[in-house]
C-alpha cells in the first residue's frame, strides 16, 4: 500500500524534473515538445512512467475505447496532465480528476508549461477520496522500488 508520505515525494521529484525541462526550454512552446522533453527528464531521473497510457472505458460491463490517453501514469499511482496554454480552465481539472478515478489514482499533478515561474504558478495537485483512505505513512520508499535523491531547495 502506498502512502501519502510516499506520493508527497514523488510529486516533489516530478516537479523537480517539470522545473528543469522548464528552466532550459521556457514557455511558449507547445504541449508535445514539453512531453518529449518531461519523458527524457523522467528516464534521466529513473522515475517509472508510463507516457500517453489509454484510459478504458467500461460502460455498461463492455470495455469502450473512448481514445481518452493521459500524458504520464507515475508509478502507477500519480496522473500527470501536461499543459502549455494561458489558463487552466475548469476542463482540464475535470479531465485530470476523471483520470484519476477511472486509473484508480489517488492524487494527480497539471503542470502547465506556459508560465513564467513553473514553481508559483505552473503546478497544482489534486487529491480524490482514495488519498483521503491513504496511511500518511506506511511504506519506505525503498519498497517502491524508487530510490529518491535527497530533497534539494527548489532553484
């Protein structure tokens, strides 16, 4: 079982590599080059990703494959959306939390790349009632097999 401890740190390091991939490129760009480059990122990071995961439907016990992909699953537990847009309208927090209740995802992460500052202004988490079942801690990070870096200050 995972914890909040643990998803707290992972969101912390995919924040990390968001950060960087924004520090070298900046905003302005569009969505897919911020993909490619947060896909390299998360390698680089060994951070375990599945990147443009399609998302089943079932309706009515059939499996529909209604085409819905979320950009990054994170260890099978956080949904990450990517944007680069002005604003992060209502829709895109209705998609990321309809992600994660159809994914069983307890917490999830929009970043949005067409910001100024990433950290102040281009991420924000989102939590559903499977976080709020959540231990805050109950596992070492070790035993989900991702072995974090020290936490350093936010550049």
């Amino acid at each position: 079982m995972i914890s909040k401890d643990y998803l707290k740190d992972l969101v912390y390091h995919v924040n990390g590599a968001a950060i960087e991939v924004h520090k070298l490129l900046g905003p302005g760009l569009l969505e897919s080059v911020y993909h490619k480059c947060m896909k390299r990122e998360l390698t680089i990071r060994k951070i375990p990703f599945q990147s443009e995961l399609r998302i089943p439907i079932d309706y009515k016990k059939i499996q529909l494959n209604a085409e819905l992909k979320c950009d990054f699953l994170i260890d099978g537990t956080l949904v990450v959306e990517l944007k680069s847009c002005d604003h992060v309208l209502p829709v895109h927090k209705a998609q990321l939390l309809s992600y994660m209740r159809l994914l069983n995802c307890p917490k999830g992460l929009m970043i949005n790349f067409n910001v100024v500052n990433l950290f102040k202004h281009g991420q924000q988490t989102f939590v559903n009632e499977l976080y709020r079942a959540l231990p805050q801690s109950s596992m070492t990070q070790k035993s989900r097999n991702i072995k974090f870096p020290p936490r350093l200050p936010y550049q």
